[in-house]
C-alpha cells in the first residue's frame, strides 16, 4: 500500500474542502475491542472525534489531532482508511453543510485528564454493538459494527 502524503490545501478555505478526517478510537479489554465516543458540543449527541485536513498533515495525523483535543486521546492512528461516511455539519444561521468524513482507526494508549476541550464534551467507552447504536449516522454505525483489528480474532 502507497504511504500517505501530507495534504496542502492550496489556501483553499476550511469550508469549501467538505472532507473530515475522524477517529475511531478504541483499545482491547479481555480480548474485547471497546470504542471511545464522546458528545457533540452542541446537541450533546454521540460522535467521533472528526476535524477539517490540517495543512501538512496526513489524514491520519488530523485524526489524531483530533482526538487529542475532543477527547484527550493520547495512541497511535493507523494510515489505513477504514471507510467513509457522511453528515450535516451545522454552519449557523447557514444550516447544514453537506460533509463526509474518512475515518481512520486510532489505538488509544491513554486518555489525559485535561485537553483542549474537557469543559465541552463528555467521553465514554461502550461494547461495538452500543458505539453502533448510540451513534445518528448509518454509514458510522455499520464501520463501527464491523470494526476488527487485521490478523486479530477479537470477540464482540
């Protein structure tokens, strides 16, 4: 497989990209896969950390980011993509702007106490299953769901 390159946006605004880089944070308990969501700052729904490309950094690196400073994630992201899915960012009195999201696995080694978004969101492990279900879009729940580790045979 080819190695990522750092993207450059060309002085392209944030908005006009319409692309985000999400994490799926997760870590292994008993030889089961547990993910990490955490809360919207808004409606307070559960998500994944996700964020617009970072100029210079790969799409796994902005994951990371990203975790970092929605949930305080301290791991390691792999480069390899495990899918795609879309949403409506609200944009204000603009209403939704139409996005999708590439998300990439991130092994959390360990979660800081304090980050650049603690006072705003709430964060909680749950089972594949419950990330599936407690999560609004479908194409989300269904990588999620069918979330495995390569060459590891992990229960659900």
């Amino acid at each position: 497989m080819a190695k990522q390159l750092p993207l450059s946006l060309y002085g392209a605004r944030k908005g006009d990209v319409r692309t985000q880089f999400a994490a799926l944070c997760y870590r292994v308990r008993r030889g089961k896969v547990q993910i990490l969501l955490i809360t919207s700052r808004g409606s307070q729904r559960w998500i994944v950390p996700k964020g617009w490309p970072m100029e210079g950094k790969t799409p796994a690196a902005s994951a990371l980011r990203e975790a970092w400073e929605e949930a305080g994630v301290i791991g390691k992201a792999s480069e390899t993509c495990l899918g795609v899915f879309s949403f409506g960012k609200s944009v204000g009195d603009a209403g939704d702007l139409a996005c999708v999201a590439m998300l990439y696995p991130v092994e959390v080694k360990t979660l800081a106490k304090k980050f650049p978004e603690c006072a705003e969101r709430r964060r909680r492990w749950v089972s594949r299953k419950k990330a599936a279900r407690m999560v609004a879009e479908t194409d989300l729940a269904r990588l999620i769901e069918n979330f495995d580790l390569p060459g590891k045979k992990l229960r659900a």
